[in-house]
C-alpha cells in the first residue's frame, strides 16, 4: 500500500481506490463515470480491500432490503479492515445518502464522507479531502475519459429520476423527477464506446419508455432507437432496450423495435402485478387482461421476440387469491421472470428502512 504522507501536487501518490457497487446497472453506470474521473485525477484501481487505501461504495435504496444491503455490505468493509489492524477511509456514495442525508454522520461513523447521488462529479475532491492529499494539475476532463469500459457490451443511461411515485419505490425522491438525457450526449458516447469496442449498447433509465417527452419537439424512445442504430450499424453492433413500463409501448416503438434490425427483439417490462387492485393499490395502472392484450399484441407483431419482467409478491394488502393470480398470470405467459418479496422502502414512511435499525 502507498504512503499518503506527502500532499505536493507533483509527488502526490497514486493511491488505490476500491470500487464497490451495489443495485441496478443504472448504479455500475454511475460508478464507471467516478472511476474514470477519479483515473483520470491520477488514482489507481485495485480489487483488493487489503491493499485499498480509500473505498468507495455506491449504493441502492430502491427497496428497504437494498438500503440494509448496503448498510450491511459497508459495515463489514469497515470491520475487515480494523480486524487488518489498519483504518480503511470509506466513501459512501449514491441512493442511501440521497435518500437519508444528514442522519447519516451519526448513524454510520465508520464512514469517512457521503456523497449524494447528483455530487458524484465531485468525487476526486471529495476522495482527496478524505486522504489528505493535494490537487493533481490536469487538464479538464473530457467526454471520451468518463467511461472506463472494457469489452463487447455496456450500459447507457439515457434518462435520471422518475415521475411514477409507484408506493414501494423510492426513486422519485432519491434521484429527483424524471430528467430525459439530451439524445446528442447520448449518440455521442455510444459513438465512442464503438470506436472502444463495444458491440451490444443495453439502454437504461427508471422509465425509458417515455424517453424524450420532457424534451422540446417529438422526440420519443422511437427516434432515439433509430438514431443509436445508426451509429452501431457500421461496427456491426447491436441495442438492447430495458426497463419499458406497459405504458411506455407505444405504436411507433412497437414498430421501430420490429422493423430496426439493430434493436433487439428483447423487451424488459415491470408489470410488479396483474391485479387491477394491486396495482391501483401500487399507484400504478392496468390488469390483467389490459396486460394480455399488451404481451399478445407484442408477439404477434414481433415473432420470435423474448420478453422478460418481474413481479412483487406479498405487497400490503395482497390476498392469497390475487398472489395465486400473479403466479398463474406469470405461468401463463412464460415470461423470463423474478419475483421479489415486497419489503418496504417506498413512500410509505412508517414501512421505510432506517439506517438506525443495524
């Protein structure tokens, strides 16, 4: 491990960050651009929690299990370095402290810094505050230096936040209202992760299918597909799309998936449930033969297509006969499917986790 004694700028060590993720792709994405500024600052990566000199953990609050997974997985960080015999400096970023903020210093002292999920642009200050080592002179960071990707596929987030405020999600008021990513940031970096290599560019957002209606103009998920396919087409390259609300499958996206080569015939839909109380209970809309209707239409109209989804069991209020109908609506429609137990972390602020609670 480095010594961190010296804070000249010219002979500042290049010491070792641990990246630890935890959550959905939309997070590994979130790391991979805090990795990349901090390489480019002049920091080095290492997998190895015994030679790290600073962690940096980004983490989910999705669910309350997520936000105790977190909690837990940042915890026993902390301990596997004291029983080294040695202080593992531990920056907690993303979802849990957006979402618990303040309280956070008193409840987890072992972490050295917290870092918002709309602050992590300012991670190399923040990683340099907490080792106490001096600014590096480099020149400003480009668009080409915030991805750090290696190999055939990756993810690209084309929107933040989410307008849904479904009652067992959090992400509204973790990471803000729904916010479209402009489409020329967008076509521009799956550019460059082709001229990298890339071939598969998987799409992700809370809500990628409605993509662009907060834009000025018509941009929709329709267009943008059409516009990534473009740049993949000459790499032979292809799209993978994610996270489509029923909602969000419009006529012209139906068509676009089906007659756009380059996008592939793979739909990720949420349904949770398929009971129309349920659901209405859930703050989200349809039923269950709404969602028939929806999955036929989709394979008659794109043959051979793979649609995959998740459901939620044991939401408040769920009866045995509605959870045996999502059992049976999912066995029916032979979708790719996980099924999650229902475990707080929502808008219902009597049922969220408390980091108080370890």
């Amino acid at each position: 491990m480095v010594s961190l004694s010296s804070s000249s700028t010219t002979d500042s060590p290049r010491a070792l960050v641990l990246f630890i993720t935890l959550g959905c792709a939309k997070n590994e994405v979130d790391t991979d651009r805090m990795r990349a500024l901090l390489l480019h600052a002049g920091f080095s990566e290492t997998a190895d929690a015994d030679e790290a000199d600073v962690a940096v953990v980004n983490t989910c609050s999705f669910l309350a299990s997520a936000t105790e997974e977190s909690i837990e997985a940042t915890l026993e960080l902390a301990e596997d370095a004291s029983e080294g015999v040695r202080s593992l400096p531990i920056v907690m970023c993303g979802c849990v402290p957006s979402r618990y903020g303040d309280a956070l210093p008193h409840e987890l002292p072992e972490v050295s810094a917290f870092v918002r999920a709309d602050e992590e642009d300012g991670i190399v200050g923040v990683v340099r505050e907490v080792l106490g080592i001096g600014e590096d002179e480099r020149g400003p960071v480009t668009s080409e230096a915030l991805r750090t990707i290696e190999g055939a596929s990756a993810f690209v987030k084309i929107s933040e936040g989410c307008d849904r405020f479904c009652a067992f999600c959090a992400i509204p008021y973790i990471r803000g209202r729904y916010q479209s990513r402009p489409a020329d940031d967008i076509v521009s970096e799956v550019g460059s992760l082709m001229e990298g290599g890339v071939r598969e560019v998987v799409l992700i957002g809370q809500d990628t299918g409605v993509w662009g209606s907060d834009l000025p103009g018509t941009a929709s998920l329709a267009t943008l597909l059409r516009q990534v396919a473009e740049v993949v087409r000459p790499y032979g390259g292809w799209v993978r799309v994610l996270y489509l609300q029923p909602e969000g499958m419009t006529d012209e996206l139906i068509a676009t998936i089906r007659d756009t080569p380059e996008v592939l015939d793979y739909i990720d839909i949420p349904i949770q449930h398929c009971s129309g109380r349920v659901l209405a209970s859930m703050g989200r809309h349809g039923s269950a033969d709404q969602l028939r209707e929806l999955f036929s239409r989709l394979r008659r109209e794109i043959p051979g297509m793979v649609l995959r989804t998740t459901g939620m069991a044991g939401f408040p209020g769920e009866t045995d006969d509605e959870a045996d109908e999502l059992a049976s609506f999912i066995q029916e429609e032979e979708f790719d499917c996980s099924v999650f137990a229902y475990s707080g972390g929502g808008n219902r602020g009597s049922r969220d986790a408390r980091p108080g609670s370890r």
